[in-house]
C-alpha cells in the first residue's frame, strides 16, 4: 500500500483522527454579527439571513447569555439608528444605537468581548460609507473629511465599553486616524481590527437588506477592491500594519482564501480575521433549505477552509450552530 493511503486509512482511527488533523474548529474561532436596531420589544427576522433577526436593545441581554454559554468569545456589532442624515449623526452620539448596545451587553455578559464596526453606511441616509461631495459633477465620497468622523465615532465606541473598534469602511488612512483619536482620549490599550482587504462584493446583499445600508445612489466602488486584484490586497494590507493595525482582517473569504493565504504569509506575526459574509451565509442557507447541500457538513466545510487557508478568526453567522455541531 502506499503511504500515503496507509495514513488515510490511519486518519480514520477515531483516536486518530484529530490527533493528526491540520486544521481543528473551536467555538473560540468565531466572532458573531449581531444587528442592534432602535426602539423596543422587536425582533425583526432578516428573510434573506434566516435565523437572525434585528434586536432592539432591550432583546440583546437574553442573546448575548446564549451566546456567551455556547463558548462564542465575541460579537461585532452593526446598528441601525432611528434617525439617519446626511452625516451620519447617530453614529458619534454617546448615547447613539450602539453605545447603548454596548451597555446592555455588558451589563448582562461583562466577559464576552464586544467589538464595533466603525463606518457611516447604516447611519447616512444616502447609505454611502462617509461624508459625500460633489467633485465633477458626481457625487463620491470625501476620504480625509471621512477620517475626522470615523475617530469621533471609534471614541464614542470606546467610551461606551467596547473591546476592540473594527473600521469596515476602506477609507485611506482610518486606521491611523483612529489610533490618534484614540490614544488623545486615553484609549491607548484598545485594539484596531482593520477590515484591511475589503473587496466591492455582490456577497454583501443580505447584510444590506439587514443593516438597512445599500447605496441609494452609486456603489462602493471607489473604495472597495476589485475582486480580480489580490496583490493590491498587499498592498492594502502593507499600509494599515504601517498605521498600527492590530488586527487585520480579508473579506468576503470564500472567494477570497488565496488573499487570506497570502497576508498570513506575509504578516505571521498579526492575528488575521476572516469574514464569511452574508452572502456566503445566505447561500448555503438556500441551498440546505431545498435540500441540496447538508447545512450542517457545508458550513463546517467552509469555516474549515477558512481556517486551513490561514485566518485565525473568523466573523461568521453560522457561529450558533457550528458551535452546537462542533459539540454533537
Ligand atoms: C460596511 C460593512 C458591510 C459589511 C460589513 N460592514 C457592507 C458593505 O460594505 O456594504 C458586510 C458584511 C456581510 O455581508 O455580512 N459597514
């Protein structure tokens, strides 16, 4: 028999098995999403993310236990505001959707760790990612006037209690931006998690449907990436490690495991994230629900690869039930 056989068929020791397995998945891998809406008593399901459902404040308590008790170390936060402008108002305000987020959950799990997008798509009306102005006769948005909001929001996050601020939004130089706001307010131990390689993605649907944050005019374009380029990934990436990223993070993934392979490649020393997004989630959904994929093997397959191609965590709505099939 050849070796390489032999060690299959030894792989399939049941004492073997994960002893010899490369690539093992913990409920300690996942990071879950988590969409906080204004109001009270309402729980919005998300009909393209079933499953998941817009929580008002006062529901986060009772999910962030169940949570919490399934072994999830972390959520991310998303907020939709009562009132979105053109500025994104809501989104500085210390007692803005998500500082209050912030509060409930830690009051109710004061271990779980609470992290926060930090960008303007839920909270302007026009849905775009900053400020925007007219340059030429279309409307784009403005990088620089951006990075002054994106510090006073990343300052409110963490006045409030979050754990670590996550800018999701691709503007050029944020994550230094950020930094300074940060270190001046006394924020000096909070960690950044860049959404560093962030690519202009059709797997965004859901979300949009979820955060209420589609462009109203345009897309995402001009500052999100190809999704034919990988080395200007590297370059994306080379940039915010010089900003003082502590995190950094690839997303989509699925279509995007040759990026993540490459930035854990080029910088082993930094924790790398991964975000199977909305999109990659809804997908499989559908398919489980007509009865064409196994939920349960396909999203362990996926998160495994995820894992193999190099992230060392991973933001992913199918955290729930991974952690409860990882258990069974
Ligand atoms: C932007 C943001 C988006 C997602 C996370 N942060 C959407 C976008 O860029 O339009 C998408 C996540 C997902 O699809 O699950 N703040």
């Amino acid at each position: 028999m050849f070796p390489t056989t032999r060690l299959r068929r030894l792989r399939q020791h049941p004492q073997l098995r994960d002893m010899l397995r490369e690539t093992t998945l913990s409920p300690r891998d996942f990071i879950l999403p988590l969409f906080v809406r204004f109001g009270r008593g309402e729980r919005i399901p998300i009909s393209s993310m079933p499953g998941h459902a817009q929580l008002t404040v006062d529901h986060l308590a009772d999910e962030v236990r169940e949570i919490a008790s399934l072994g999830i170390p972390a959520v991310i936060l998303f907020g939709i505001p009562e009132h979105k402008d053109a500025v994104g108002s809501d989104a500085c305000s210390d007692s803005g959707i998500i500082p209050q987020a912030i509060q409930a959950i830690k009051e109710a799990t004061p271990e779980l760790l609470v992290i926060t997008d930090v960008c303007f798509c839920e909270f302007t009306d026009h849905g775009h990612c900053g400020i925007v102005v007219e340059t030429g006769g279309h409307a784009d948005v403005d990088n620089d006037a951006t990075l002054e909001i994106l510090g006073r929001q990343a300052v409110a996050h963490a006045r409030a209690g979050a754990d670590m601020v996550a800018p999701s939004g691709m503007m050029d130089g944020m994550v230094r931006a950020i930094r300074t706001r940060l270190d001046e307010a006394g924020f000096a131990q909070l960690p950044v998690m860049s959404y560093a390689a962030k690519y202009a993605s059709a797997f965004y649907g859901p979300f949009r449907e979820a955060a209420e944050s589609a462009p109203q005019f345009g897309d995402r374009r001009t500052y999100q990436m190809d999704p034919a380029n990988a080395r200007e990934a590297m370059r994306e990436v080379q940039l915010d490690v010089a900003e003082g990223a502590d995190l950094l993070m690839v997303k989509p993934a699925l279509s995007y495991l040759d990026v993540i392979e490459r930035v854990k490649s080029a910088y082993p020393e930094l924790p790398l994230a991964a975000y199977n997004v909305s999109g990659e989630f809804a997908m499989v959904k559908a398919a489980a629900a007509n009865g064409w994929l196994d939920e349960r093997r396909t999203s362990l397959e996926v998160l495994t690869s995820i894992k193999r191609a190099g992230a060392d965590v991973i933001l992913t709505y199918h955290a729930k039930d991974a952690c409860r099939w990882l258990e069974g």
